[in-house]
C-alpha cells in the first residue's frame, strides 16, 4: 500500500512580484516648491478664492480674542498661542476641514544656523493662504543666560520644525482675520497697560528690563529658584495743560514762574544766599515776579541749574514711611513673592512672614488678634517706603539662600 494520502493538496512556490516601472505614477510635488524663492506649483492654486464660509464660520472667525488668551513676550509684543489658532480652526472648519501642508523642504540659509521653511493653509481642499518663517537651530550649552526663564536657548531640530509651523499658522490666521487685534499698535499699548508690567530683571550679564504678564510669576533663576527680577516705578504720563497748547513756552502752575530759564547762565550766587521758596507754597497768595536784576544775583549757574532747581521746589512726597514716598502695589507683589521664596509665605499663612518684619524692620500690627494671611501682609509691607524696598528684598534674597541651602 502507498503512503501517499490521498486528499493531499500540494501548494506552488509564490512566484517573484514582477513591477512594471512603467505603470507606476510619476512622483510630483503637486503642493511643494523646490526652492524657498520659488512660487507655488499651479496645482496648488487650482481653485483658488471658490471657498465659501457659512454665517457660523463667519461669527467665528470675527469673534474677539479673549484677554486671558494673550501673552506677553519679554520684550513688550503681546501674541496668540499656536494652541489658541489650532482651536479657533477646529471650531469654525472642524478638525478634518483644514491643513497644513509644506510649501517648500526645511533649508537652512548658508555659513547661519537658521532655518526657513514655506507652509500653506488649505480649507476643506481649497487654498487660503501660505506664510514663511525661520527659526534658528541652537545646540544646547552649559552655563547659558537664563533671563527670559527659558532653556538657554537651546532648540533641537524638531522643535526648530515644530517652530516654524506654528509661526505660519498665525500669519496663516491673518488672512482670515483671526487675531487681528494683536497685530493691532494701539490695542498693545493698551493691553499691555492693562494686563503687563515690566521689571528689572538681575542676569549674568547684567540686569535686563523685560516685561511679563502681572499674573505671571516673577522670573526666577533656572537654577536655584532665586528670583532675580525687582519691580520698577512707572513713569508718570504727563499731559500738557491746555494753557500751553500752541506756545512754546509751557504754562505755571498758578500764575508765572520765578525760575529763570537755564538758557541764559548769570553770574554765581553769594555763599550765604538762601534758596527762594516754591512757588506752589503759597497758593492764596499772588506770586510777585522779581526785577530781572534780583533774578541776574540769586539765579544759580548753568551748571548746577538742575540741582539748584530741585533744592528750591522739592516735589511733594506721599504718604508712606518716614514721610517718603509710599510703595507701589507692584512692588508689594515683588516682595510677596520673595517671602514665597523664602518659605516666609506659605499659601495663605504668613504667620512666619509678619514676625520677621516685626523683628527685623520694627513693624507693628495696628490689631495683633487679626489672622495673619497674606492681606495681613500686604498692609504691613504698605506701612515701608519706597526707599526700604530694595533693603527688604535684599534680606529676602538672605533668607532664601539659607533656606534653600538647609
């Protein structure tokens, strides 16, 4: 008998995948240029401008950027996050209706570490816009300036990618006027007086002035969580008195000034002369202006004009300690964060923090039976000066540092 089995089924060897190079579809680059300074391809541009948007998508384009969706760069220029356009598209397109597809390979500009690359924003298959940027490639080092809080700069290769597409979808955004406010000179400045403040902030290479949001924490050290930044007084905004609108000579307070103007220098007064009251003084009373000869004997020199000047119409100080001039509210979140800091304030508690002022500056609590919480605090930190700050920060510092080194 034969030990074959009968119902055996015998399975041919595959034959080899035969490829007929020319059935296959020529590789195009239907979307992508060549070169950064190329155009497009007209493939690209196939249907341009036949994108309609519905009332919905309309509104929600045109709808207004939210403040707490604005952040402020370092240097003043407030942006949108990436985050914040992404969502606006999904919301008017949904999350399948748009894309961005690259314009152009990631080139880097030649003997330079910068990158440039093209992206174009497409709408349910349709072209909208097209944006170029460029970032550039930093490797990382030991020991780099740490001032904006970041990471010393450094950036790999797919960040730096990363990076430049989400700058193109914001100058993407414009063309369909999302976010135009943050483009806008007048809506900055008045955003950033609103919602930023600037201070100094103490670097390697010296101290730097940066701005931040005022809810943002305050800029400490990459290292050792030191914060390195002091609050700095704002300017006054003077305006000009409508009096003085249209000549060139500005209008007094009250009437006309004693001071002589600083372009013609008289003679050097006598020693034993005494400084003329201010003006502003004696409001009640009509100010006599002096001969020019009395002006000619008491007028101080050219040279010491603007100390002269100070000395005989001092500024009028606030209230605050020692009759100086009384701490900004800016200043007082600048300490609060440094008591943080120094483990002084910890969440609402600043029991620690009160008796270290009590003990070092000789501060007194008005009533010693109100919980010590941050209020608390902050009324105590109003009863310093402007001059006490920078003393009282630098103990902060003192007490952090020994802080952290336990």
């Amino acid at each position: 008998m034969s030990d074959a089995t009968p119902n055996a089924v015998t399975t041919p060897a595959p034959a080899p995948l035969q490829v007929n190079a020319n059935l296959l579809p020529e590789r195009q680059h239907l979307f992508a240029a060549e070169k950064i300074t190329d155009v497009l391809p007209n493939e690209a541009y196939a249907r341009i401008g036949q994108l309609q948007l519905s009332a919905e998508e309309e509104a929600s384009l045109d709808a207004p950027v939210a403040d707490d969706e604005i952040d402020l760069r370092p240097d003043g220029l407030i942006y949108v996050s990436h985050e914040y356009i992404r969502r606006r598209f999904n919301e008017a397109f949904g999350r399948m209706g748009w894309t961005l597809v690259p314009g152009s390979p990631l080139i880097r500009r030649p003997d330079s570490n910068e990158y440039f690359q093209r992206w174009v924003l497409f709408i349910r298959g349709i072209y909208c816009a097209e944006a170029l940027s460029s970032a550039i490639f930093r490797e990382r080092k030991q020991g780099g300036d740490d001032d904006e809080g970041g990471d010393s700069g450094f950036m790999s290769i797919d960040d730096l990618s990363e990076t430049i597409k989400s700058n193109c979808a914001r100058r993407c955004a414009k063309d369909l006027g999302l976010g135009l406010e943050v483009w806008n000179r007048r809506f900055q400045e008045r955003w950033r007086d609103q919602y930023g403040m600037q201070v100094l902030v103490r670097g390697r290479r010296g101290n730097r002035r940066l701005w931040r949001r005022k809810d943002a924490p305050p800029f400490t050290d990459r290292w050792t969580g030191e914060v390195m930044e002091f609050s700095i007084e704002p300017a006054p905004k003077k305006a000009a008195p409508p009096s003085a609108q249209g000549t060139d000579q500005p209008a007094g307070p009250s009437g006309p000034v004693t001071t002589p103007p600083a372009a013609a220098p008289p003679p050097a007064p006598p020693a034993a002369a005494a400084p003329e009251p201010p003006a502003q003084a004696k409001p009640a009373a009509p100010i006599a202006t002096p001969p020019p000869a009395a002006e000619t004997q008491s007028s101080p020199p050219a040279a010491d004009a603007g100390r002269s000047k100070d000395v005989a119409n001092p500024p009028t100080p606030r209230a605050g300690a020692a009759g100086g001039r009384k701490i900004l509210p800016t200043q007082i979140r600048g300490l609060l964060a440094r008591c943080a800091n120094a483990k002084l304030l910890v969440g609402d508690d600043a029991t620690a923090a009160i008796d270290w002022l009590c003990q070092v500056f000789a501060l007194k609590l008005d009533d010693p039976t109100r919980p010590a919480t941050t209020s608390l605090l902050q009324e105590m930190l109003g009863q310093l000066g402007a001059h006490q700050v920078t003393e009282v920060a630098q103990k902060l510092d003192q007490v952090a540092k020994g802080a952290a080194a336990q």
